[in-house]
C-alpha cells in the first residue's frame, strides 16, 4: 500500500484492497498523497543527506523522490504493482532525480531492508505487525520509521503526530507514527575496567528500559532511564550515566558531581 489519501466513503475500501494486494499479487486501485502528508512524513523522519530512505508500497514514487528533491537522500521504493513502478521510474526521470532513486517491483514482506536508514509506510494493521520481527532484524539501531495512519502492536511509537489537511481533503485529518529502532540492551551486564565492581541487570520492551544493578555491596535502581536507537541514559545515585550500546558494550559516561569518567560495560554471557 502506499502513502495515499482518498474520500472517507471510498478510503477505508481502497486500503484494505491494496494491502492485501502488496503481497498477493492483486492490482490495487491507486489514490495519491496529499503533498503535505509526504513532507510531514519525512520532515518527522528528520530526512537528511545521505540517509537511504525506503518507501514500502512506493505507488507513483512521490516519497522517494520528495526525499531525494528536497533532501538530497538515496531512495528506494518497493511496489508490487509493474505499472507503478514504471510511473514512478519515469516520474524520477522527469523530477532529475533518478540517480538518488530505484524502483523495485515486489512483495514489502520480501524486501530487502538492509541499510535503509529512514522507512517510510502505509499498510493496514496486520502488514504492520508481520513487518514488526522484520524490521527489528533488519533495521540497524537508530533507523527511523514513518507509518501513515496505521500504527504497530505492542510496540509504542516514541512520536505521533496528526496533521489537518487542506484542499480537496479538508476536513480530514492524517496521523502519522514514528518510532527509532532501539539497540538490543536487554540482559546482564558488567564494568570492564572501574574501580567499583558494578554489575548492571537491564530489562527492554523494544525503546522501554528498566535498569537496575549494583556497586560492590550496594544495590540501586535507576531513574530517568531512556534508550533512543544506540543512546542509553539514567540516573542513579552513583551519578547520570550517557552512553551508547554497541553489540557487546555499553561505552558512556557517568557525571557524579561534577566529575566526570568513562565506564564500559560488557555483556555477561
């Protein structure tokens, strides 16, 4: 499905068609984009040069080219239908943007997400949910996501947004959802080199953090705790750490009364 606006009488219909149809091979009909939900969209993204954006149910290509016109990003679009990929192939040509974009036809629940640091969608419910295990596999920590209207079971959006739209469409308004793909900091944890014998135990529901642990003898739960893609934060009364999770570390810095100093965590097997 794509980023597409349409009569509420008519929408609801439209959608539903063309989700099914991005993985069985059905031609969907095809209702555009108010321009403005398309610059929401990846202004929410926070799109910049040099991110690869990916657009699932690319339609006529608007997204991937916005992002390649007024960004300066690479673009891929994944549609299912052949003649839209074609359309949007030749509207990239016609924008002067077709060396920042590709237009691949296939399945959304195939595609290849690897490297994409921005993705961007309009699917029902139930393609969101089966996406879910597949963005989390595939998607590198801090990659941001854009939904159209439809948002993820179980997994909060760390931003929603509702916007008004004008024109033909006024009185109607989008909802868009945003969430940053969290590192994996779930699990036991300990300092590598510190003078105080700190182990850490860090409890994750996707970007949802509890971090509790010790230092030597004393026990402390910590406060304030944030994971934001790589970025990981709290506070304790040993001080508030900031860092970053890598695969088997966490590397930060802790600020205990004015005094700062570096702490790498290791990941306890």
């Amino acid at each position: 499905m794509r980023v597409r606006s349409a009569a509420c009488a008519v929408f609801a219909w439209t959608v539903a068609f063309h989700a099914a149809a991005q993985t069985a091979q059905k031609e969907p009909p095809f209702v555009t984009t108010p321009i403005e939900v398309v610059e929401r969209m990846l202004a929410l993204a926070e799109t910049r040069r040099g991110d690869l954006v990916m657009d699932l149910g690319s339609g006529d290509g608007r997204i991937v080219i916005a992002a390649a016109q007024n960004y300066g990003a690479r673009g891929i679009g994944v549609e299912i239908d052949t003649a839209l990929v074609a359309t949007a192939r030749e509207n990239a040509r016609s924008a002067g943007v077709e060396q920042l974009t590709t237009f691949l036809n296939g399945d959304v629940l195939k595609a290849d997400l690897a490297g994409a640091s921005v993705v961007t969608a309009y699917l029902l419910p139930w393609l969101m949910d089966a996406l879910q295990p597949k963005f989390l596999a595939e998607l590198a920590p801090g990659t941001r996501i854009v939904s159209h209207a439809f948002a993820m079971s179980g997994w909060e959006p760390d931003a929603t947004r509702s916007i008004p739209l004008s024109g033909e469409d006024e009185g109607r308004t989008a909802t868009l959802y945003y969430w940053v793909v969290p590192a994996q900091a779930r699990g036991d944890w300990q300092a590598a080199e510190s003078e105080d014998d700190w182990h850490l135990e860090i409890r994750q529901n996707f970007q949802q953090i509890e971090v509790e642990g010790t230092i030597g003898e004393t026990r402390f739960k910590a406060s304030q705790a944030r994971l934001d893609g790589t970025y990981i934060e709290w506070q304790s009364e040993a001080g508030r750490f900031e860092g970053r999770v890598l695969s088997f570390q966490i590397v930060g810095t802790l600020t205990s009364n004015g005094t700062n100093r570096t702490i790498v965590f290791m990941r306890r097997q």
